[in-house]
C-alpha cells in the first residue's frame, strides 16, 4: 500500500456515499485495487435518494411531549379559556 492508495480511500468512499453506495465497502475496495477502483463506480447506476417516512410512533411521542407543554403552562381553572 503506497500513499497513493491513502489519498484516494477518502475520495472514492465519498464518491460512493453520494452514489448512494457503501462508502466503507468502497473504502475497502480502494485499500486492495487502488485507485482504480473508482472507475466501476463510475459506471455503476445512482441510486435515487429514497424519500424519508416519519413513523407514526414518532407523532406520537412528539404530540405526547406537546401535551404535556401545554398542561404545565395552566396554573389556574382561569387559564384554560386561553387555551
């Protein structure tokens, strides 16, 4: 393994991360063929970014922590017409 090898692991792993590749397996391959290794990748298809879903568990947990924001700020029976 020469210094070359070094300065390109980072690159390539990079280049797979925002490919939407393994970026530690293409670390990996970079370490056994070097630089060369980019050029697989480079013909390899993108992967599109796949749209995040929030769980309805997380609503949840979110909705219960609002509830409980809004109870701690009524201190009186005055207080809930404000609500």
């Amino acid at each position: 393994m020469n210094w070359w090898n070094l300065l390109a692991t980072p690159i390539v792993a990079f280049y797979a991360f925002a490919c939407g590749r393994n970026a530690f397996r293409w670390a990996i391959y970079t370490l056994i063929f070097g630089f060369f290794a980019i050029i697989p990748l480079l013909f390899l298809r993108k992967r599109p970014i796949k749209d995040l879903t929030i769980p309805d568990w997380f609503y949840a947990l979110v909705r219960r922590f609002r509830i409980k924001r809004e109870l701690k700020q009524i201190n009186t029976p005055a207080d809930l017409p404000k609500q």
